[in-house]
C-alpha cells in the first residue's frame, strides 16, 4: 500500500528518534504530507505528517542530497488540541495562514491548505475520541484503498469525506440544528464568500454550496460566545483562538442563526459538565 510504503521511507529518512518512539507500526499509514513554517520558531521550514493516529513534525535540513529529516516531536492525534486557522508573523514580518497544534504555530502555503488539513485533524480527532476508533479501523483501510483505485482526489479530501460520513451517523450530539447560506469572512485574505453553513451541537461545518459531501472546514464551538456586533455580522468568539465573523442578509436572519449557535453553544457546556 502506498501509505505503507511512505510510512517506511519518512522512517528511513528521519534522524534522531527517540528510543521510546516508534514511527513505523503495523496500524500507521502516511495520510497527508506538507511543507510548513514554524512561525513559533521564527520561521524556521519543517516537514508536517499526518499519519493515523499521529501528527509528526519533522525539521527540515537544508542543501541534504538525501534529504534526511531531523525528528522534533510526534503527537498523538486524540490528545492534540487543533486550533483554527489563523494568521502568523515570521521574521521577515510576512504574515501567512497558521494552525495551532498544541505550543506549535504552523505557517503553510495557502489558507485552503491550512483549511484542509485542520479539517481533516478536528474530523480524525472526533472520531477516534467519540468511536474509540482509528483510521486503521476496516472502515478508514476501505476507503485509502478506494481512494488507490480511483487516483482522481487526493488522500486528504477522501479521508475527510469518509470521517465526515462516519460522523453524520446517528449519535449523541450529531444533530443538525440548522442550515443556510451565510457569508464568512477569511481568516488571512479578509475576504467575504457564501458558505454554506449546517450547525451541529458542537460545530458548525461549512460548504461551497449545499449538498456538497466534503467540508470546507470545521468552527468548534466548545468554550465560545456569540455576539451581533454591527448591523447583520455574527460573531463567533474564542479567548485563545481565531474568531469567526459571519454575514446574514437581513438582521433578523443573523438574530436567528446567533440564538441557534448560542443555544448549541449552552448545550455543548452542559454536555461537557455533565460528562466531567
């Protein structure tokens, strides 16, 4: 299998693994693999591997023929905490798209890369937390080898569609509270473009347009407050990470979908209370 066998080679090619560490296991394939900025370590290039069940980060060497990888840190997936996409400063003062993953800031090329891969943490995170499951599991192996057969989407969109469908099936808190067209503004380019939106409990996921199977990206709502600030914009805010701003096209309709994301926001606290 092609994971497998990239699997092996990140394993052949990175130095200094810690003896307790095990990059390669019977279960573990390579799912994505990209090239970041370390914008908490000044900018510094790294190599980012989304595995399974683990983040690997890796720092890059430079003018190495071989191309060998220094190992920093592997991070289990179920425990990480995912932020949204955001912006980030290097030293050269440019500013680029940004993920939080624990003490890390992770700079990429594009805000849809970075889109695309927080999507795909917060969907594997979801999964293996609330199913005790991995991505090794039959239903995660059928679809990496689906995705082979066909070769016309990338390893990444397909994995986030089947998570995505596996958390779509009936569970406590998958529930769709309400859905529409909104505008959402971008997290780097503020720029404004129609989403469309489904509330769930815990989240809201957002669309190019309706009846796609694949989300743009995720807007956790664990610990966050909404507000109206100005005329039909929702704002959704979190204390440690990005906030979210959204546009209705009257004011009752963002009066609306702000009592909607509130109450699942209240919901999701009292879930979370309750299971502690």
């Amino acid at each position: 299998m092609e994971g497998k066998r990239m699997l092996l080679e990140v394993a052949a090619a990175v130095e200094g693994v810690p003896d307790d560490v095990m990059i390669v296991a019977a279960h573990r394939l390579v799912v994505r693999e990209c090239a970041v900025v370390d914008v908490s370590d000044g900018g510094r290039e790294k190599v980012l591997y989304v595995l399974t069940d683990a983040i690997l980060v890796c720092k890059q060497r430079k003018a190495d023929r071989k191309k060998r990888q220094q190992f920093e840190q592997i991070i289990d997936i179920a425990s990480a905490n995912v932020d949204s996409v955001g912006r980030g400063s290097i030293e050269s003062k440019k500013v680029v798209p940004s993920l939080a993953i624990n003490e890390l800031i992770l700079g990429f090329k594009s805000e849809e890369e970075a889109e695309e891969i927080h999507t795909l943490l917060v969907m594997m995170k979801r999964e293996v937390k609330s199913r005790s499951m991995t991505l090794a599991s039959p239903a995660i192996g059928k679809a990496i080898a689906d995705f082979r057969a066909r070769r016309h989407h990338s390893i990444s969109q397909h994995i986030v569609r089947v998570a995505q469908s596996l958390s779509t099936q009936p569970n406590e808190g998958s529930s769709l509270l309400k859905e529409g067209y909104l505008e959402k503004r971008g997290g780097v380019v503020k720029n404004w473009k129609v989403r469309y939106m489904q509330l769930h409990e815990a989240e809201i996921r957002y669309f190019a347009k309706k009846g796609d199977k694949m989300a743009k990206g995720v807007i956790p709502l664990a610990n966050c407050t909404v507000r109206i600030p100005a005329d039909n914009m929702v704002e959704i805010f979190h204390p440690e990470r990005r906030t979210f701003y959204l546009n209705a096209k009257t004011r009752d309709e963002a009066v609306a979908w702000m009592r909607a994301i509130d109450e699942a926001i209240n919901t999701t606290a009292a879930r979370l209370s309750t299971s502690v």
